[in-house]
C-alpha cells in the first residue's frame, strides 16, 4: 500500500509531466498534436486536457473500465496503461470552513484525485459511433460547408453585436479577411473559391474578436502571439467539424516566451474560444441536419414490407462502399447482416409456401450423392 507522501508525489509527477509536455510546444508540429487533443476533449478541463495530451497524443476518445463496458460494451485490452484525469474531490463546508475561505457555499473542491481511463484504441467490442463521424462525411460535401459558413455567418450578424461582411478578395491585399476592433466588424473575402478555408477565415476572424477585440484582456498581445491564438481556435475548430485543414498553415508558438504560467494562460484563452465556437457549430449543424446519422433499420425488421427491406438493404450496401470510416463501416456491415438474415429466412419461408401448395413438384434429395463417397 503505497504512502500519502508515495501518491502525493505521483500525483507531482503527473502535473509536472504535463507540464514539460506542454512547454515543448514551441513546434509546430508538436504544437498541431495538442490542438488535435484539444478538440477531441474540449468539454474536459485545461488540466485534464494537458494530463491526456502528456500521456497519450494520440487518445481520441476516453473512459473508465466499467464505463466502457456498461456504456459502449466494449472491454479493456488485456495489459493496457491507464491515462490518468484529475477529478475534483468536493465535500460539504463546515461554518467554521466556510469563514476560512470566505464564501456561503455549502459544498467546494477541496482536492484532486486522479482516476484511470482508457483511450478507445485500447479497447474492443461495439463500434463506438458519434455525430462527429457523420458531419466529417456530410461536410466533405462543398455545399454543405457553404451552409455552415452562412449559417454561422447569419448567427453572428442577427445574434451577436458583431457584424460580418463580404468583399472581393482582391481589395484584401493577399488575406483572406481581417477583423477591425474599432467597428467590432469581420471582414470576409467573399469570392475566395475554397468553402473550407473561407469558413476556417471566418473561425480565425471570430477568435480575434474574442481574443483580442476593444474590450479584451488580451487585446495588448503581441500581433505573433494573435495570430497564433487565432489560427489555433479556427485549426481546433474545423478538426471538430472533421475537415482537413493539414494543408493550411499554423503559426509557431515560438514567439510564446518559454515560460510555464504565459503558455498556459495562452492555452487556457484557445481553450475558452474554441469551446465557444464548437459549441456553436455544434448547434448549427444540428439545425442544418448534418449531424444526423443515416437512419437505422427499423429493430423489429418483421413489420418491414419487402420494398422498404430491399430499399434499406441496398441503401446499407452504398454506404458500406462509400465510407471511409472503419467504424462506421463495421456498423453498417452490422446492420447489412441482419437485413440479410431477414431476406433470407423470408425467402426459406416462401419456397416452404410454395412446395406445399405445390407438391406436384419434386422436391430435391437432401441425402447426399452415393456416387461421391470414397
């Protein structure tokens, strides 16, 4: 049984290897791999978002043994690595406690203990499906991509005080739009003929007004450490949508001065933005109807009629050949299964009708061939 002095430092070592990870992000590449992070865990905290990036970059997806089964029915791999996440430890304040910290509330964090989870590819059983997987897919379609810079563009001129307007790109003087904090206004260049960099500009425009608008605290940031800030918040945010931005480019953070407290207060700014604007494409592409994932066959296959089954068995088969995401494809083949077993035993069925109805007809011998035995 380990000490409180063996955990206490445990504990030490997963903050400060958290920490050296973070301070190696002054390459970009490096810098790529922690916004990838980002957006996979943007509702978990800015502590447990550097704890999962330290130990494991490539995690996408987390949850405790039990959790995994009861939840996704999937089981932990045999010899996994656990990652480890602060959860907060929250009990009840005495009056003489709550004098001490001077607050009313009757329940506060009064620490941490760390609890092991497991990233998905640890893991084996059901496939695990989100609404992400199908907004990638839907918005590999050019207009769907057009709908959701509309959509977000409309969102922030009728639902925001900012107002969001369009020119030809050739007034732009080679950028692709610019926010102007004295108007609070986004600038867009209208005609630039890539939809997914034209959305990413409008997500690199809004984090500047977020970040670095009048009335910012961060409006004083040197123009690098703004560009940075801004172009991480629209990388995490169409990583989010699932569109491939690897061609773009993404500034350094080596502008960052290499000191712990500056770069998690400059991480911990990305974060807040970039929560924001996924919560809000979040909300979009849900009244767009791009996170709803094709419908599944009805559970009681029975009550189809023969038209709808053949219609959902081919339409199963399109989508097996069309997609690219093995998870998906797995599922799909799932379901392509049971409509299958469903044709089939109604085929049995009918041919069983048909002969006794029939019995004219001579049935074929079920005992094997004599002529092939040795």
């Amino acid at each position: 049984m380990p000490s409180k002095a063996d955990v206490k430092a445990w504990k030490a070592q997963l903050v400060a290897q958290a920490e050296q990870q973070i301070l190696k992000l002054t390459d970009s590449d490096q810098f790529k791999k922690y916004l990838n992070t980002l957006a996979k865990f943007h509702h978990y905290s800015a502590r447990n978002i550097d704890l999962i990036y330290a130990q494991n970059p490539q995690a996408t997806q987390v949850a405790g043994f039990k959790q995994w089964q009861t939840d996704f029915n999937r089981t932990v791999n045999k010899g996994a690595k656990s990652i480890r996440i602060a959860a907060p430890i929250i009990k009840k304040l005495t009056p003489a406690n709550q004098k001490r910290l001077d607050t009313t509330d009757e329940r506060a964090i009064v620490g941490y203990r760390y609890l092991p989870v497991f990233d998905v590819a640890q893991t084996s059983g059901e496939p695990v499906l989100s609404a992400k997987d199908f907004v990638k897919e839907n918005l590999a379609d050019h207009q769907n991509v057009t709908s959701l810079y509309n959509a977000f563009k409309d969102y922030l001129n009728q639902q925001t005080d900012l107002k969001v307007s369009e020119v030809p790109l050739a007034s732009l003087n080679g950028a692709k739009g610019y926010f102007q904090p004295s108007t609070n206004e986004i600038v867009i260049g209208g005609d630039e003929p890539d939809n997914a960099l034209k959305l990413k500009t409008l997500y690199h425009e809004y984090a500047h007004s977020q970040l670095h608008g009048l009335k910012s605290a961060f409006k004083d940031r040197p123009r690098a450490y703004q560009e940075t800030q801004a172009e991480a918040v629209a990388y995490v945010a169409m990583q989010n949508i699932g569109v491939d931005t690897s061609n773009y480019s993404l500034g350094y953070v080596a502008t960052w001065a290499k000191d712990k407290a500056v770069i998690h207060s400059a991480l911990s700014e990305i974060q807040q933005v970039s929560n924001k604007v996924i919560e809000l494409s979040d909300g979009l592409t849900k009244q767009l109807g791009l996170q709803e994932a094709p419908k599944e066959p009805a559970h009681d296959l029975k009550k189809l009629s023969a038209y709808d089954l053949n219609k959902s068995y081919q339409g199963l088969q399109q989508q097996v050949q069309q997609t690219t995401n093995s998870q998906q494809k797995a599922q799909f083949k799932n379901q392509l299964h049971e409509i299958h077993e469903e044709i089939s035993e109604r085929t049995q069925k009918q041919l069983q009708a048909f002969a006794k109805q029939n019995p004219e007809i001579k049935q074929p011998d079920s005992r094997p061939d004599q002529s092939l035995r040795c």
